[in-house]
C-alpha cells in the first residue's frame, strides 16, 4: 500500500486538516465509523488517528496502527 499524497489528503472528505505544534496534520472525521475496533476499546474517548502531510499514518490506539500496516486504511 502506497501512502497518499498530499493531494489526495487535501481532497478527502474523511479527513479533516489541522495543524498541531506547526505540522500539517490529516485528520479521520469519525475514527469509529472507520475503525469499530475503537468503539470497543475501554479507553475509546479521544483515540485520534491522522496522516502528516508526507503521507505518513499515526494513530493513538495501538489496533489502528497495526490495522493500517496491513492495508485496512
């Protein structure tokens, strides 16, 4: 799986832009439509999963990051 391009990150309409500390950052609208995993966790309130604007993916619950590894991003 390739990572986006900057383009395609502007242009989703899953992803909302915001920058933290001066970085550029993607980030999922409804992690938990995308992600039921979250819905389930004990600790679901606030886990964030966003891309950087190099296309690079970042999540805050450990599931998300190994579901994007495999493609399910």
């Amino acid at each position: 799986m390739e990572d986006p391009t900057q383009d395609h990150l502007e242009n989703s309409e899953h992803l909302e832009k915001r920058t933290i500390g001066g970085e550029l950052r993607y980030y999922v609208k409804n992690i938990r439509a995308h992600w039921p995993v979250v819905e389930d966790a004990p600790n679901a309130e606030g886990q964030e999963a966003w891309w950087t604007a190099d296309g690079k993916f970042h999540a805050t619950h450990a599931q998300l990051r190994r579901d994007s590894f495999i493609g399910v991003v």
